[in-house]
C-alpha cells in the first residue's frame, strides 16, 4: 500500500487539474516534497519516485507559471505522463525497479536479493511501465489529433492506472499463495 502513497501527487494533480492546472502543479509538488520528506526522515532513503516526483511537478510548476503560462491542457498532461514513464523506464534502466525500495519496506532483508523478490519487482515496475506507456500514448495523441478528446485519453490512463494499481497489490498475493506448501 506504501507504492500507492508515492502516486498521491499524481492523484492530486489528476483532481485538481480542472479546476486550476496551476494549482494542481503547485500542489502536486508540495504533497511529493512532504511525501518525500517524510519517507527520507523515517527510512533515510529517497525513494526515487519521491525524488521523481518532486522534479516532476517543481519543474513543470516553474515551466508554467513563469516560461510557457499558456501550456495547452493537453500538453500539460503529456508532460507528467511522459515524465512519470521516464521515471519508471530509468528506474529500470538502473536496474533498481520503483518499486523495490517499497516492497523491502514489507519483507525482512534477507529476502532482497532472492531471485523472486527480484524478479516480482522488475514484473510490477514493468506492469506501471506499461500503463504509463498507455497513457502517454492516449495524450500525445489527444494533443496531435482531433479524432481523441483530452476526456477520452484521461479515461484510457485511468483505466492504465486501475489496472497497474490492482496488479501491484494481488501479485505478490497470488505469488505468495503459489509458493505455499500444500497441506
């Protein structure tokens, strides 16, 4: 449940946005700072999509309210899509998956370097990927095209969404479950 805290910044935005994209921004980076904040100062560990985060919508909010104040709604969500996928992809790239520095948070350290924990984790962050992946792919196409509406893209990325969340929290269930001795 801890990964579903470090995506409240983009659940923020994604309610705040139609009120004030502005204000989603601004609110969007100071829950990802405190969340950050808070996590570094319990684990001493910044996670990275905390610290993702945190660039994410500091930098767009900056971007928005003093370089390009007229950033089109479209191209607004593109960029936090498109960034949170570029964080999830070199998160992989680094070969340490999102979602690892969450899920040792749930197991004792002896399981980290066991080749399920690992795979489980390269599985999941390739789940978010995915999603991601979708939901850039339904905002660019919104923003270059008529034929998708901005509403269509959004309900495109949150079912992405839906489906990554529920996958994040019944996998290592069903793994679990799996590798159970039989009684």
């Amino acid at each position: 449940m801890n990964l579903v805290l470090g995506f409240v910044p983009f659940i923020l935005f994604a309610v705040l946005m139609r009120l004030s994209t502005d204000l989603a921004l601004w609110i969007a980076f100071a829950a990802a700072f405190v969340l950050g904040m808070r996590s570094f100062l319990d684990t001493r560990v910044l996670k990275t999509l905390d610290a993702g985060n945190t660039a994410l919508f500091g930098l767009l909010a900056l971007y928005k309210g003093f370089i390009e104040p007229g950033l089109s709604f479209g191209a607004l969500l593109l960029a936090v899509d498109g960034g949170l996928l570029a964080i999830m992809v070199a998160s992989l790239v680094l070969h340490e998956p999102f979602t690892m520095q969450y899920a040792r948070e749930q197991v004792s350290s002896d399981q980290w370097q066991t080749p399920l924990f690992l795979r489980t984790n390269y599985v999941i962050t390739g789940v978010w990927v995915a999603a991601l992946a979708l939901m850039t792919a339904a905002d660019a196409a919104a923003t270059l095209t008529s034929s998708i509406s901005v509403t269509s893209a959004m309900a495109a990325g949150l079912v992405a969404l839906a489906i990554a969340v529920t996958f994040s929290l019944r996998y290592p269930a069903y793994l679990r479950e799996r590798d159970e001795p039989q009684a």
